[in-house]
C-alpha cells in the first residue's frame, strides 16, 4: 500500500482516498486544494499549513 501525503507546500497530512484531486496532484483536505483561500486551515487541527502557506511561500 502506497501513501500518499499532501501537496500543500508545508503540509505531512496523509491524503485518504477520497480526497480532492488537482491538476494531477493530490491533497489532504479541500482547504489544502484550494491553497488556503482566506488562510482556511487544514482538516488536521494540529497542522499548520495553512499558516506557514499564508504569503505565498514557495518551496
Ligand atoms: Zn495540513
Ligand atoms: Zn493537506
Ligand atoms: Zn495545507
């Protein structure tokens, strides 16, 4: 079995099968999928993603 983990930038959440898939890449969560619209967080409450992705950062 192969996990996958999110492709939000800062995000290590395990991505479960029913997640939302862009554009070939696949994340944890709707907030992930969207980039954080207005710093919407993670559906993991003890990830900070959504914080450390606020600006834009890239990798
Ligand atoms: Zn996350
Ligand atoms: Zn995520
Ligand atoms: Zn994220």
């Amino acid at each position: 079995m192969t996990q996958r983990i999110c492709d939000c930038t800062y995000c290590e959440c395990v991505v479960p099968d029913t997640a939302p898939e862009v554009n070939g890449k696949s994340y944890c969560c709707e907030a992930c999928a969207a980039s954080h619209p207005d710093n919407q967080p993670c559906q993991d409450s003890k990830c900070d993603c959504h914080r450390r992705n606020w600006g834009g950062i890239k990798s």
